[in-house]
C-alpha cells in the first residue's frame, strides 16, 4: 500500500534538493537560447529602424527633388536645354 500523503507539508526550513545534472544543463540551455533570441530580436528591430530611415530618407529626397536620379535627369536636361538655346539664339 502506499504510503504518501497527499497532506503532508515538507517543512520549510529543508533547502530544495539540487537539479540533477540534465535539468541544469536544460536550464542553461534553455537561457542560451532566450537569451539568443533576445538578441536577434534586438538585431532584427535596429535593421527594421535603419531600413525605415533609409527609406523615409529617399521619400523625402524624391519629394524634395534632391534625389540623385532627379538630379541627374535635371542636369541633362539642363545641358539639352542650354545648348538648343545656343542654336536658336
């Protein structure tokens, strides 16, 4: 017959046995991986913001026509523009 009680209080004063030693090893394992995926989240969020301001950068240089595609096309068509005038005029 079984002897356990399913009432009985250990007493307070008894420290915990120790993990055995898989449990540790699981347990360290397990903070190595959150800890790792903390990281990589942290990671993850920083090239997300540097993405963003990279793009809200372009954004504002295409609405600002300081883009260097804007500026380019704005030069040729400045050269174009100067010598048609020198022909005509």
């Amino acid at each position: 017959m079984n002897n356990f009680n399913a009432f009985s209080v250990a007493s307070s004063s008894a420290d915990p046995p120790p993990p055995p030693l898989a449990e540790s090893k699981r347990e360290e394992y397990l903070a190595k991986i959150l800890h790792t995926e903390r990281r990589f989240n942290d990671l993850r969020l920083k090239l997300h913001k540097a993405k963003m301001s990279q793009f809200e950068k372009l954004q504002d240089d295409i609405l600002n026509r300081r883009c260097n595609i804007f500026l380019r096309r704005k030069a040729q068509l400045d050269s174009e523009f100067d010598t048609r005038r020198k022909v005509f005029f």
